[in-house]
C-alpha cells in the first residue's frame, strides 16, 4: 500500500485512538503501553523499516555486509527536504548497502498544538520525505526525533506519536541481520506526568523505565550476536570532552541516559552507540579527529557517534559538515567510512 493511502486509510484509526484529543487528556502510562507496538515481555518489540522502503532481503553472507547511517536531514522551517539529503539517498542508491539507518529528525514537524491544520501538514511532511527515502532502493529504518515526536513546547505528545506510527511505523525496536542485532531507540518518550521538566532553555528528551527494561532484556536474550548496533536521537555524551557547550544543546533526560551508560557497560558486544540531534560529526574518544571513524572488533570498547549531518543546518565549528557513515562488518570486524559531501544543504 502507497504512504498516501495507507495515511488516509489509517485516519479513522488515528482519531479512535484518541490523538485529537488535547494532550493532557489521556494516562500518560497508557502511551508509553502504546507505544511499545507488539511488545515482547523479554525484548524490544520488532522494528520495521519506513512505510514504503521495501522489506528486509535475508541476509546473503551472515558475516559480511555493508549498512549506511545518517541523522538530521530534516529541512529548515517552511522549507523543503533539504539537497543533502537526495544526494545522500542517489549515493546510497549507487553502493548499495543492504539496508540504511536514520538517526531521526527526518522532517520538520513540531507543529503547534493549536493549529488546525496540524496534522494534514505532519502527513504531507511524511509523504513528503518517504517519498524521496524510497528513491534510495534499500529498506530504511529511523530512530526518531524530537522533530517527529514534539510539539512546539518541544515535549513529546501523544498526537505526534500516533501520526508517526501512521505514517511511519514502529517508534522503537530492533532486528536480526548477518551476525548482528540492530535496535533503535526512541528517546522522545511521552513523559509520564511527574517527570521533572528540563530549564526553559533545554529541550525535553526522556526514555520510559519500560522501554529501558526491554531494552535490557533485548541485549540480555542476545549476548549471542558478534555485533550490536544501537541507534539514538539524543546522544548520551558518555564522554563529557569535546566542543564547547555553546556546541551541544542538549543532553538526554539525565536518569534515562545514566540509565543506559550504567546498562551498556555489561555487553561486551554493544560495538557502536550512534546518535544525531547535534547537526555536526563528532567522536568523542577522539575529539579533534574529524576524518576517521574508529573501527571495532569483538572485545574492544563501545564506540559512540554523533553523526547529525544528513542536510539540517549545520552546528558552527570544524565538526559541522555534510555527511553520512558506511558501515562494513566483517566477521568479528566492522570498519566505518566517513563520507563528506561537498553540498551546502540549502532546501530546492
């Protein structure tokens, strides 16, 4: 079924659930329930790619294959895709890996609660970009965003969780393929009601208990798998060197990301933490390095990204430049290309 279909098909299950409503109007408990689409008592619920780019081909070679990821290619406000990204998604198309990851923001979106032609704009959005991610030949799988997951208050909503399970398909979860366990995170949870509020001037970012406990039980059932890759909007920052903060926003909600740092540290398979949300590259166990992507092999430590350059507007600084990563696992191995686009992102 085509993206625009199944978006008008899916309306009356849309408004049945409730998203029209205002947002304060349902237990925030039940979103979090929700949004753990087919939720496994031991894991993460299974991760689709986005409506519209193909289905997953079993995997030709177990031990060697090659994946692309990108983050942050949504356009600036009252613009269109951004050229970073079609050239990103032609690339792809001429490699080709096996699959793509996104590492969320993936349209504009933040829409704001009152208006009422919110949600028509939200689909058009989706529409809008799956129609140029489908040009890439491959499925493509995303980690979403606060651009996909907030209001304008830059909270997450219910609303803007249910129009993206519409249009897009599960908020988090994860798959098998070669050797590998692939997962992505969704670090815009809806808030229950007592979560504490970050400053004014902060960004709201927050993982559930319930979506951290699958995720444990997830890399628990999998200690098996030669390589896990974890994908994430919001980075953790496990290492606090680097730009200056005028660089970095935010950070994830501080339980949630002490949560996973304390979680990730009993996996000695967990190869690469990969997030976006900042519009740069930046590798923080080598900070001034902006031309090699460390490689991994099993035994080695975890190796965390930041790769938001897929065509938003660029952070200041040596780490902002247009951008995207291949992945090439290798048995035991994975090595990382970093490929800098000469684009300047500027929307058609």
């Amino acid at each position: 079924m085509k993206v625009s279909q199944f978006c008008l098909v899916a309306v009356a299950i849309y408004l049945a659930s409730g998203a029209g409503l205002p947002n304060n109007a349902s237990n925030p408990l039940e979103a979090q329930v929700a949004d753990s689409d087919q939720a496994k008592p031991n894991g993460l619920p299974p991760l689709t790619p986005m409506m519209g780019t193909g289905e997953l081909a079993p995997a030709k070679d177990a031990n060697k294959f090659t994946f692309v990821i990108f983050g942050d290619n949504r356009p600036a406000e009252g613009e269109p895709q951004p050229e970073t990204i079609k050239e990103i998604f032609t690339e792809i198309k001429e490699l080709p890996p096996v699959f793509a990851m996104s590492l969320g923001d993936v349209i504009e979106g933040k829409p704001k609660a009152n208006d009422p032609n919110a949600i028509d704009t939200i689909r058009q959005q989706y529409k809008d970009f799956l129609a140029l991610a489908t040009k890439a030949g491959v499925p493509i799988y995303n980690a979403p965003g606060n651009h996909e997951m907030d209001d304008s208050d830059d909270v997450p909503t219910e609303r803007m969780h249910n129009l993206y399970r519409e249009c897009v398909g599960s908020t988090y979860g994860a798959f098998n393929y070669g050797n590998s366990r692939f997962i992505a995170l969704n670090t815009e949870d809806v808030p229950a009601a007592d979560t504490p509020k970050p400053p004014p001037d902060q960004e709201f970012s927050y993982m559930s208990p319930r979506q951290i406990d699958q995720l444990k039980a997830d890399l628990d059932a999998n200690r098996d798998k030669k390589h896990i890759f974890i994908t994430m909007h919001y980075p953790i920052h496990a290492l606090d060197e680097g730009p200056p903060k005028s660089e970095w926003d935010d950070r994830l909600y501080p339980e949630s990301r002490q949560a996973l740092i304390e979680l990730f540290k009993n996996y000695d398979n967990i190869a690469y933490v990969l997030a976006a949300h900042e519009h740069l590259y930046y590798n923080p166990q080598a900070p001034d390095d902006i031309t090699n992507v460390p490689s991994w092999s099993s035994g080695d430590p975890i190796v965390y990204l930041v790769s938001g350059g897929a065509g938003a507007p660029l952070n200041d600084g040596k780490w902002g430049f247009h951008h995207y990563l291949i992945f090439e696992v290798d048995g035991s191995n994975v090595s990382v290309k970093l490929v800098k686009l000469q684009s300047t992102g500027a929307s058609s």
